[in-house]
C-alpha cells in the first residue's frame, strides 16, 4: 500500500490530477507506471479506478459510464478516434533525447522523433487509449 503522501489530498489550496476514461484499467495503469515511469498508488479493478503518480500530478484512469446524478447528461468513454484531440497531456522534460530513448525502450510508440522549434523541441506519443501526449523541452 503506498504512503498517504502518495493521495493527492491537500492540507489547504487545491492540486490539480487528471482523469483518463480508458477501455483497459490494467493497461492504461501500466503505460503510465512502467512506460512513463510513474508510481501506482492504487492498482484499481473490480469496479475502481486506477491512480499513478506521474512526477509532481496524479492520473486517475477509470473506465466509462453513462449519466449520474451530478453530471446527468454527461457519458463517459475513451476517445473514439485518435487523430481528432481537444485536448492533450503536456509533459515538460529536462532533456527530451534522454526520454524519447528510454521511453521508447520501454515500449512508448512516438509519432516522430523530437522535433525542433525555436523555442521548444518536442515530439508525441499516444497511450494504449490513444490519448496523445505532447513531451517537450524548452529551450
């Protein structure tokens, strides 16, 4: 069990996490533990969402669902077509070359190589769900 440090419940203020609606908890829960090298704080399963500390955010990754009384319009479901995005993860990185090799040893499949901008190198990758992630570099 991980330490209660490891919750993302803080003392005062508010944290920001993120909830990814997945097709495959156990999948998804290990993309972001062993691929991205985050820390699994709850395993998930029978019914309950997973959660990996990925630096210094959570990731909540839960499966979809229909209406509830506090969002009774509202269905969840993973994306339904990958090239069409509303939004994306951004992850900022110290060195950019390092992680695309060791992410990419650990099975992350990126779009391209890190492409150079004028202020920014950056490349992308997309988790099991298709979830694309933008990893970056300031230059």
């Amino acid at each position: 069990m991980p330490a209660d440090t490891d919750v993302p419940a803080p003392s005062e203020g508010f944290i920001v996490t993120h909830t990814l609606i997945v097709s495959d908890i156990a999948r998804s829960r290990d993309f972001y533990a062993n691929v991205l090298g985050g820390n699994v704080v709850w395993e998930g399963g029978d019914g309950r969402p997973a959660m990996v500390k990925l630096a210094n955010t959570w990731v909540i990754i839960n499966v979809g669902g229909g209406p509830t009384t506090d969002k009774p319009t509202v269905t969840l479901a993973p994306p339904d077509d990958p090239d069409r995005v509303d939004g994306f993860m951004n992850i900022r990185v110290a060195d950019i070359y390092d992680v695309y090799r060791e992410w990419s040893g650990r099975g992350a499949d990126f779009l391209t190589a890190p492409v150079e901008w004028a202020h920014e190198i950056r490349a992308y990758v997309r988790d099991p769900d298709g979830y694309l992630i933008e990893v970056g570099q300031s230059r």
